[in-house]
C-alpha cells in the first residue's frame, strides 16, 4: 500500500484525467494510504492477543490479501480509464465490480474475526482494553456504511439497463460540486463521510488513550502539570476512555443519519445540529464526570501511570 500511494501520488502529477469528477489517481491514492493506517492498527491491535494468536494470525493474512486484490482492481480500472465502483457498463467491467463486492464482505469477515479475539482476550490495562475493543467494533461498523452504497439511486432504478449501479452520494449524482481533497459532495449527502469516521476510530481511539496516558506522565514529572494528575489514575482514564467512545459512536452514528436524508457535511439542518449540540452536551458533562475523584477522601492518584502487565492466568476476559 505504502508503494501504491507513491505510484498513484505520481499518476496525480502526471496524469490529468478526471474521472467522475475528481483527478483519476485520487482513488487509488486516497484507498491506499488509508489501508496503510488501517493495517497498521490491525497489527498492532494483534500482537495484544495472548491468545488466539493463530486465528489472529489468519484473520490478519485474510485482511491484506483481500484489500490487496481489491487495490488491484481498483488500479486496473485506473489504468483502464474507467470506473471501478458500482461499474457495470460491460461484462468485464461488472465482474471486476462483484470482484471487488467479494473481497470487501472477505475483508470486513477478516475484521469481525480479530475484533471478537480482541473482546475475549485479556488485554494490558482495562482502558486500552476498552478503546481496542470498542474502536474495532466503531471500524467495523464504519465499513459496513459502505453496503449502503451498491443500492441503486431512484434514477437507476427508473432506467432499464443503467450502467452505474449505486452511488456515493444521496439526493445528488456523483461527480457534481464537492470538497476540495476528500471529494465529498457539497449539494448532497455522502456516504463516504461515515464510512471514514468509523472506519477511522481504529487508530483515532487509541491516539486518544495515548494522550492521556502521555500527560499523565508529564505531570508526574513536572510540577506544573499537577492538573493532569489524577489523570494517573486507571479508572479516571477508563471513564474518559468510555466517554470518547461513546461520543465517537455517537457522531458516527449522526453522519450517517444526516448522509441518508441527503444532507451535506457542511450544510446542516435544525435536527442535524441539535443532535451534534446533545452529543457536545452530554460528552462534556460525562468528562467532568469522569474526572471527579473517585470517592470522598479515597486514595490520590498514583505519581506515575501504571505499567501494562502481563496476563497471569489463561482464563480471557469478556466485557462488554
């Protein structure tokens, strides 16, 4: 993937052809580069496990070879000139799309797998637990959005034999006015919006925990960051952990109701807005919430974060 980006970044240079509205290596490059944030998580999140490291192993296996053959794909109709998604023009064209069909249910099966090893294993402190679990959960609901997408628009359904079948956006045709960079539609709802801020939380969460982990530390060492020190405690850390999930979930979960009604990003309605206004409401009152002490007069937060330990027992955990 890290290859593909360069290659496509060059085609950006080099090639000037426009293909539903956006420069013809966009695709490829835009796909890439976040399979390479993608598979990192993945990784990462893998070698957590302390058990079921085989079918870990697998599942992981399974995830690159499928976004592997689906970037091929994707490339060839590049190369090709012509659309790779929801493309049924000619035979050929139709069966690199149901291909590409194939290799994202393989994909997102493959992501399943390792999210259920991640619910059932014990994992480093209870917050990074949390945040792995939760975020592959988030993911995989952000690329199930894209099943949303291969549902043919009421135009395609009116013709007899379209040779687009599906779309991005909603209320609007695909190609029209959109935002510099991601593409996303400006007249119409996207889909895309959803689909990457779900699938994002895979690594957005755990950067997170990261930063509260991080100041945690520095304020065990500097004397001047004595406000950051309850963070220290696991369970304040867990709380905010939650917090942020849940308020991810909760964003993630509004795209893609304001996508559906045909609404753009950036032009929100009176409904749209109260809920982003709820969802703002809640999570700052769930913050404060999760930073008071943990009881009246009980112990201080411990002067540095706790180190990960190991697990001592088989027996795994599940949470939910």
């Amino acid at each position: 993937m890290g290859a593909l980006a360069l290659v496509s970044a060059v085609g950006l240079a080099v090639d000037d052809r426009i293909l539903v509205g956006a420069p013809i290596w966009a695709k490829p490059f835009k796909f890439s580069v976040s399979f390479v944030a993608y598979a990192l998580s993945l990784a990462w999140m893998l070698s957590l496990l302390p058990r079921g490291r085989r079918t870990g192993w697998w599942a992981g296996t399974v995830v690159a070879v499928a976004s592997a053959v689906e970037m091929v794909l994707i490339t060839l109709q590049v190369v090709r000139g012509t659309q790779s998604h929801f493309n049924q023009a000619t035979p050929f064209d139709n069966a690199v799309f149901q291909i590409m069909g194939g290799t994202v249910v393989v994909l997102w099966l493959g992501a399943l797998v390792i999210a259920l090893l991640l619910l059932r294993a014990r994992i480093l402190d209870r917050a990074t637990a949390r945040v792995v679990r939760l975020s592959s959960l988030i993911a995989l609901a952000g690329a199930a959005v894209g099943f949303l997408m291969v549902r043919p628009t009421p135009e395609q359904l009116a013709s007899d034999d379209p040779p687009i079948v599906g779309a991005h956006s909603v209320g609007v045709p695909d190609g029209g006015p959109s935002m510099p960079v991601t593409g996303w539609a400006t007249t119409g709802g996207d889909l895309r919006v959803a689909h990457f801020f779900g699938m994002h939380a895979l690594q957005l969460l755990p950067l997170v925990l990261l930063a509260l982990t991080a100041l945690a530390a520095r304020s065990a060492r500097s004397p001047r960051l004595t406000r950051f020190a309850r963070l220290a405690d696991e369970r304040v850390r867990l709380r905010l952990a939650l917090t942020a999930s849940a308020v991810y979930a909760a964003v993630f979960v509004l795209l893609t109701w304001q996508a559906l009604r045909g609404q753009a990003l950036l032009a929100p309605d009176g409904a749209t807005l109260a809920g982003a206004g709820a969802i703002a409401l809640l999570g700052a009152a769930a913050t404060a919430l999760s930073l008071r002490r943990t009881s009246p007069g009980g112990p201080s937060p411990s002067p540095t974060p706790p180190s990960p330990a190991p697990p001592t027992t088989p027996t795994e955990e599940f949470s939910a």
